[in-house]
C-alpha cells in the first residue's frame, strides 16, 4: 500500500528517484524495516508524509513483537518459578514433619527408664567382636 502511494506521489516529480513499483517496493521496504539506506528517497510533500507514516508503523510493528516475545518470555518464567515453589514448599513441608516426629522419638526415647543393657545391642557389635576375638584366640594357641 505504501509502494503504491509514494510511487503515485513520486512517479511525475522533477528530481525523483521513485519512478516504478519496483523503486517504491525497494523504498517502502527499507522504510518500514526502519533500515533506511538513504540510497532512495521521496522529494515530495504527500511521499514524505506517508515515509512518516511508514516509519512509524514499522517501529509500531517491532515494538510490537518485541513487547509479544518478552511478555511471553515473562509468562513461563514466572510459571516455572511458580511451580519451583509450590514443590519446595511441599518438601519443606515433608521435612517439618519428618523432623517433627525424629524430635517425638528423640523424647520418648529420653523418658524411656529402662537403660540399655548389654542384651539390648544390637547382633552387629557382638557379631563384629566375636570376630575380633577369633583371631587372637588362634594366635594364643
């Protein structure tokens, strides 16, 4: 559209440089894509009023998808992070109720009266002595 209406404000000028559509194409896409080379400009009143408005609609298009991406951008980070939180706050909350019940054992262990006697420990240690004592018992004989 704009091709179209620098090329109709451009093509009868003295000193255009616009004279075909292919010239207002080249122009109107250097425009919009706000690249500008400078190498074709309009000369009359109406071709610079809609290279302004070319302009602008391409800094309006860019701006645009750029505010489209980031906001994008912001929606799963944002969403992520939700979900990062959500699941640290259910293992903070698993841990609270592990610590709370090794704290219930810890007391119910402390208020027990009946000592640990030799009989109360575990196999292990008197497997591991037994073990122990095997050798020096061979050595001795």
């Amino acid at each position: 559209m704009a091709a179209l209406a620098v090329l109709d404000a451009e093509q009868n000028a003295s000193h255009s440089q616009i004279r075909d559509f292919g010239q207002a194409l080249w122009w109107a896409f250097a425009t919009i894509t706000t690249v500008g080379y400078g190498d074709v400009v309009p000369v009359t009143f109406v071709g610079r009023l809609v290279g302004v408005g070319l302009m602008l609609g391409g800094i309006g298009i860019i701006a645009t998808v750029a505010a489209t991406l980031s906001s994008w951008l912001v929606q799963n980070v944002d969403g992520r992070e939700r979900d990062d939180a959500g699941a640290s706050a259910k293992r903070i909350d698993a841990l609270t109720r592990e610590v709370a019940e090794l704290k219930q054992l810890i007391a119910e262990g402390a208020t027990s009266s009946t000592p640990r006697g030799r009989a109360d420990r575990p196999r292990v240690r008197r497997s591991v002595r037994s073990a122990m004592v095997r050798p020096s018992r061979k050595l001795r004989r």
